[in-house]
C-alpha cells in the first residue's frame, strides 16, 4: 500500500468497505500469473497488474478484492484471450473493484459478475470482444465509470437482474446496443457517449428471466448519437431483433426518466417506447408484464433523427403524412395513455404522445445516485469466519446444543471428547454407528484433516 | 425344515407389524426444530438474494423452501412414499419411480406405471424438491400437492382414485393412529395424505456437496479440473449458469432447447399443450442439476445416456436437433459455443461436484399398510 491516507480517502468516497489492516498490494508483473495472484490473496488485498500481454482466464472469488492496472507512459496491462479463451474476469465475490485493463478478443464477456455486491468496474477498455463487454449479473449496487468499449455484438454495458447501479462517463461504439439496463431497478444511466451502435441506449424486460421488473431508471445527460450500424448480433440472440437506428429502446420497463440528453442522427428515431411485442421469436411468459408504464420525458435536444428509418417505422409516419422516423416513438398500443408525461413537446417529431400528461417534475437534480449509502451488506467469507460457517451451516444441522435432534445434543459430544478435538475430527472423517438409538452419522471425509479438526475445535467451544 | 425357515423368517415382520408405529418426534437431518416444526439449518441460510430471487452466484440466499412441518408430518410421509397400498393395485409407490438409489429418480427414459404401462416422460429428482414452484416437466402444477395428484390418480401411472385412496389407508389398521400423531386426531383426509407427502418431500435437501464448500469459502475442495469445468460452467460461452442458476441450480423458468426425442417417439410439445401457447411449444421446466450425476438418463424423455452426451447436445449448434418442419422460438442461450472435448470433459467432472446425499432419508424396512415397502424399485 503505497499511500494508505489517499487509498482511505478513495475508499470513503467510493463507499467501499474498508481494507483491513493486514491488506497487502500483490504485484504481477509481464509473464506471471494474475490468477496465481488472486488465488494468494486475501480480502482487502490489491492485485496490482503492470503492463504486459496476460493470456488468461481470470475468475474472483473471494470478497473485497480489486485487480488494478498499472498504466505507465501509455502501455496498459492487456488481457488477450485470443479468440479462444472464454471470458476474461470472472467475479461472485462482494466489494470487488477492477479497473484500468486492456481487455481483447475473448469469447465471452471481457467482465462478467453473478452476485457480488457493491462492485465497482472503472477505466477498463474493451476493444473486440465476445458477447457483451461489461456484464455484472444478480448484484446488489455498483458502479460502472469510465470504460470504453467498442466491437460487442451484443451489449456494451449490460447490466442485468441488478439493483442500485450507477453507470456514467463511460464512451460504447461500434457495438449492437451500447448500455443495456435489463431486468434492473434504480439505475442511473449519466454522462455516457453513446454513438455508431446500432442502438445506443436500451431499458427493457427480457421474458422468462427469473427476476421479472424493470423499473425506476433515469437516463440523464447522455450523448446518443449517429447509433446507425447494422445490426451484426448472433443469430437468436434478442439484440439481434433490434432494428438499427436508434438513439434509445424503452421496452416494457417503467418509471423510466429521460432528461438532458442529446440524442441526434438516429436514422430511424430517437427514442422509442415499446412493449413486449417488440421481441417476436421468443416464448411467452406470462410473469413479464409486457407494457412500459409512467414514462417520464423532461427536456432533452433532439435532432436530426428518423433521416432513414425502419421499413416499419416508415409505414407508421406514413399515417402521419411524413416519411421521416420521429424523435419520440411510441408503437402503436405501448404507453400511450396519460400515465407517462412529457414537457416541451411541441420541441419534438413524434409519434402516439399525444395523451401524454404534462409532467409534475421538472428536474432530477434531487438524484444524485442510486447506488445505497454504506453499501449492500456484505460479510465477507475469511479463514477466521469460514469455520463458523460450516459448523452452523453443516454440523448445526443435526446437532443443536443442548436439545435431541436427529444428532446427539452438542453437550454431550464435547462431554464425551472433552479436549480431544482430533477424536472428532478423525470421528467425522470416518463415522461409524456408536449410539444405538441414532442413525450413523454421514462422512465429512471431503473435508481436509486440517479443516475437520478447526470445526472440531470450534464445536468443543461452543456455549449455546 | 424348510417351514420353519419361512415361519422364522416371517416372524419378525409379523412382530413388527404387531409393535404401535411410532413416527419420529425429531426433525430429519439437516433440519432444526422450532416450536415442534421443523426449519431448514444450512450454509445458506445467512445469504440474501436479489429481490429474493433465490438465484445468484456462490453466496446467494436460497428460493422459499417448503418449510414449518412437524417431524410426525415428516415421517408419516416418509413411511407413505414406500408404501404400496398408494397405487391402485398395491405394487406402486411413490419410490417405484423416485428411487432413493436413483438420485430419486428411476434410471429410465420413460418411467414405467401400472400394469407395466410407460409413461409419457422421465421420472424427474425429487432432490430439493421443496425449493420449487413449478412442477412436473411442463410445470403445470403450482405445489407438491397439486403435483401429486397427478401421478396417483393417472390411469398410466400409480392408477388410484381419491376414494380408494382414502378407504385403503382407512380400513388399514395402523394408518389412522399414525394420522392422529401427525395431524392430532385420526382423521385422513386428502390433503392430510398431501400434506404429509409434501412434508417428506421438501426433507429431501442436497445442499453440502463439495461445490458447497467452494461456495462457501473452502476452495481447496475442488480439484484444477472441476474448478475449470465450473468456469466453463458460469462462462458466458457455454452459459449453462443462465438457466442452471446457483444455489438451486434451477432459475426455475421454462426453456425451450430443441432437444431429441428417444428414436420413434413423436415430438413432446412440452408446455404448449398446457398453455396452447404456441409460442412455448417444445418448452420445459429447467430442472436442478444437483446429484444429476445420479439420474441417468437425461432431458424429458432420457433421450441421453450419459451426462457427457447431455452436456455435448448445447454445444451441437442451435437446433440442430429439431425435426424437420418444427419451428420452436429456441432459447436465446442456445447458441454456438464450439466448446472444446476438453470443457465438456471439465464441465461433466464440474457437474459431479453437486452430488451430495449426506441426508438421505432412513429407508423403512416395513410400512404400515404391512405390505412390503418398495426400495428402489423392488418390493422388499
């Protein structure tokens, strides 16, 4: 650690947990292992990567761990996966932070979570690589800032089935869609450049995902713009359903908020508000609600968008007498009614607002964040606490302390062991019947001699 | 002599038989008692998950158990899935086709009722059962107890009515006192019969294989290979982790993968012949991959032998195995992974990593009707 008063000041204002005392910084230079580091190091360790080609897989298990670049005279650490490798960063654990990599040519995603909260992903490049670029999955708030990611054929940004995420400054081109807020609540989407995609910035439910909901998004002071590029997602995938052209897709979600954005040369429309229908080849599932409700749009500048649209939006402004995608779309039978508002809108071209309310709300300036102050809660699993873990976890599941459960009440094992936690250790690697009137205990032989014997001391220790 | 060894052999059954059936008054393994009802006690019972999704990564809270039964319940259940006297024709019961030898399941492709009739598909585990909301392939029931009501009243399957059902368990000599400690009084009704059954069920818990302890902080307990094979597993190029979701490794939603039928079966439309949504035609309830490595063979219709064949149709190319003039909205997972032999060696050795029967229940050696308990499949 080299300045620890700086690496506090940072922490508290990114409202990380604090390192522990003990934190260490694990250096991995050109030609090692970044993954031989992470699995040394421990929670609030730093894994410091200095510049190099690192061909590797790197997965995070562990809670409380950042994987840091060191960026020295313009040469970044660099994670190739060669068109071979999978993905390149692989996270589950709590309070985890990478930041300031190169990340190329991998199968899959460059940065994928499933779970970890509080996660924080910020200068990071993404040129080129698989599915989707940033993919945090069943996390609990996070901040994705400062990435720059170009060449995904499906997703840029995707944050998927999360809550509480803020994603801002970040630059998305070349992609399919640039930040996709999918199966999400609270998120604010700020500041981001969001250009040359097919489509720039997307809200949605997917169907058939485990989590239904998508609602309370704000998308504020975003540069959407030029998202013409033809859509180049794998065949089957549901990005590649959307129709290039668009500044921003919102679909089926609600309460979403568009303010201060500048949304321009979008050749089939800027914005367009749809439901479920959008997505046609898909199953059904009747747990989606399929329409976008309470939209919310304050002022943003629109232009020069719907030059060339869709053959289908172009059929639709026929009915209007142009032949020229709008700024605001609403499809035909998704959020028409006066639940969602607008202001200004004489400022727009647009298409099935015209029920729309006057918004009440002028401004979001109240929100600064949605991400939740102090952090989701997270105890992190370490060598001291994991003992614990498994014998409530696995042992109080047949022993309580004082009390005949399927097991012989606590008490009288550690009456019969008295100090000799190896008995039970060896007891437990190799059970065999001893009380006739209790079934034979199951093997705990998975677990090593060494482990056995922790969670054998800590049963002769425990009070209650 | 010969008499006399059958009336020896016989003697203590016939002694059992005369002994009071006492149901046990502790919870089973794995679950600790509170005012007398029995609650789930396991590694994940201090996790959260979104929007109690009960789906997540390693650390992730558990979906809603069925919980909150009495021991009695529990094991008036058990000593019911054993019995015969359940079927029709007393030589079925609920173990004939939910094997505890296998993985609670039957090691066939279509499982077999009465009179020797097959059944349309697989006998799926009843392994953690309880966590699920949907069930059957096609997911049309909502509970265990509307789910029951299947098997035992289908005419191809345990061929039972309600009513004979209640009489047989009736005119039993030990049944109704066994219902007056479960339930208070002796009074049997159908959904006693279901709520003891359904108490059995959810008991079944597999939640301390050793993917387990990796989740929850012991990583040196799986080996290079299976720590592989679990990265190929949550990868975003073979995605298997987007269905099979952890901890349940289920999301519990219906899918719809183009998978083969068994040679010279028709094709199954799954959950559309429910809804007669067309849209879901050919989809199925996304099944637990916990002690899979157990219940061969694999898929609605066991259509695969081997958990390695199971593994090798994702990465066969999407709908490679759809019939010919079938048009099925494929899940969008269902892609081309090109995973090498290699990763399917890994994730197959990864998939062993969720074997766990550490709680697997006592099997009766007698049950109360006084017919001979079936066993994995066998009368005993």
């Amino acid at each position: 650690m080299k300045n620890p008063i700086r690496l506090g000041l940072l922490c508290l204002g990114l409202l990380c947990s604090m390192p522990s005392l003990w934190a260490a910084d694990i250096p991995v230079k050109d030609g090692e292992s970044i993954q031989d580091a992470v699995n040394k190091a421990s929670p609030g360790d730093v894994v410091l990567i200095y510049p190099g080609t690192y061909k590797e897989s790197v997965y995070i298990d562990k809670d409380n761990i950042t994987l840091r670049g060191v960026v020295e005279e313009g040469k970044w650490p660099v994670l190739e996966g060669e068109g071979k490798r999978n993905d390149a960063i692989l996270y589950s654990g709590n309070d985890f932070t990478v930041e300031w990599l190169t990340i190329t040519h991998y199968k899959g995603n460059a940065i994928m979570g499933q779970s970890g909260n509080n996660f924080t992903i910020r200068y990071n490049k993404v040129i080129d690589t698989g599915v989707y670029g940033i993919f945090p999955q069943f996390g609990k708030n996070g901040l994705i800032e400062y990435n720059v990611l170009s060449g995904i054929e499906d997703a840029a940004i995707y944050v998927g089935m999360c809550d509480n995420v803020d994603v801002r400054h970040n630059e998305v081109f070349d992609n399919v869609a640039g930040i996709e807020i999918e199966n999400t609540r609270h998120a604010l989407v700020e500041n981001n450049y969001a250009h040359d995609n097919t489509a720039g910035l997307l809200v949605f439910i997917t169907p058939g995902l485990p989590i239904k909901t998508t609602f309370d998004v704000i998308l504020r002071n975003n540069f959407v713009v030029n998202n013409n590029t033809p859509n180049f997602g794998a065949p089957g995938s549901i990005v590649s359903k959307v129709p290039q052209g668009i500044g921003i897709v919102v679909m089926a979600a609600d309460d979403v908020i568009v303010e201060g954005n500048i949304v321009s040369g979008n050749k089939t429309a800027g914005i367009v508000i749809t439901d479920l229908a959008f997505i046609t080849d898909i199953s059904s599932d009747p747990e989606s609600e399929p329409n976008p409700d309470r939209l919310v749009f304050l002022d943003n500048l629109m232009f020069d968008n719907g030059a060339d649209p869709v053959a289908e939006v172009k059929a639709l402004m026929l009915t209007q007498f142009s032949r020229t995608g709008p700024d605001i779309l609403a499809t035909p039978g998704s959020a028409q009614e006066q639940d969602n508002c607008i202001i200004n809108r004489e400022r727009y071209t647009s298409f099935g607002v015209k029920k729309w309310s006057e918004c009440e709300r002028k401004s979001t300036a109240d929100v600064l964040s949605y991400r939740i102050p102090g952090g989701a809660p997270s105890e992190p699993v370490t060598a001291t606490n994991r003992t614990k873990l498994l014998y409530q976890g696995i042992c109080a599941g047949c022993h309580a302390y004082n009390m005949r459960m399927i097991g012989p009440p606590t008490l009288a094992v550690q009456a019969l062991y008295r100090n000799d936690a190896q008995g039970i250790a060896d007891y437990i690697g190799e059970p065999h019947k001893v009380r006739p009137d209790y079934p034979a205990m199951p093997s705990q032989g998975h677990l090593s001699p060494e482990l056995r014997k922790e969670v054998a001391e800590y049963m002769l220790k425990v009070t209650k | 002599m010969r008499g006399l060894l059958s009336i020896l052999l016989l003697l203590p059954v016939l002694a059992h038989a005369e002994a009071p059936w006492r149901l046990s008054e502790v919870c089973p393994a794995g679950f600790r008692p509170e005012q007398g009802r029995c609650y789930l006690q396991s590694l994940y019972g201090e996790y959260a998950s979104l929007q109690d999704s009960g789906v997540g990564g390693l650390k992730t809270g558990l979906p809603p158990l069925r919980e909150g039964f009495t021991p009695q319940q529990i094991d008036l259940g058990r000593l019911m899935f054993f019995d015969p006297l359940l079927s029709g024709d007393g030589t079925l019961a609920c173990s004939s086709c939910h094997q505890p030898s296998k993985g609670f399941a039957d090691g066939r492709g279509l499982s077999i009722g009465i009179n020797g009739q097959l059944a349309h598909r697989s006998a799926p585990s009843l392994w953690n059962v309880g966590f699920l909301k949907r069930l059957f392939w096609d997911a049309r029931a909502s509970s265990l107890e509307e789910q029951m009501e299947g098997p035992l009243y289908s005419p191809i399957e345990m061929g039972n009515s309600p009513e004979q059902l209640l009489k047989s368990l009736n005119e039993s000599a030990a049944y109704p006192p066994l219902f007056k400690q479960a339930f208070g009084d002796s009074a049997i009704s159908l959904d006693r019969i279901y709520t003891a059954i359904t108490a059995f069920e959810s008991s079944l818990v597999s939640l301390n294989s050793r993917y387990d302890l990796y989740a929850n902080g012991v990583h040196e307990v799986l080996s290079k290979d299976e720590i592989e094979g679990m990265n190929v597993f949550r990868s975003f190029v073979a995605r298997c982790a987007e269905c099979h979701t952890p901890p349940a490794f289920t999301n519990q939603q219906i899918a719809i993968l183009g998978t083969p039928e068994p040679d010279g079966h028709a094709f199954d439309s799954g959950v559309q012949a429910v809804t007669g949504d067309a849209s879901q035609r050919g989809g199925f309830k996304v099944p637990t991959l916990r002690n899979i490595e157990f219940s061969a063979p694999y898929m609605h219709s066991g259509r695969f032998e081997t958990l390695r064949e199971a593994v090798a149709f994702y990465t066969g190319g999407r709908g490679h195995a759809v019939p010919e003039g079938e048009k099925l909205n494929l899940h969008w997972h269902i892609w081309e992974p090109n995973l090498t032999d290699r990763e399917v060696d890994v994730l197959v050795a990864f998939l062993k990593t969720l074997s766990d029967e550490s709680f697997m229940p006592p099997l009766p050696s007698a049950v109360p009707s006084g017919l001979r308990p079936v066993i994995d499949g066998k009368s005993n």
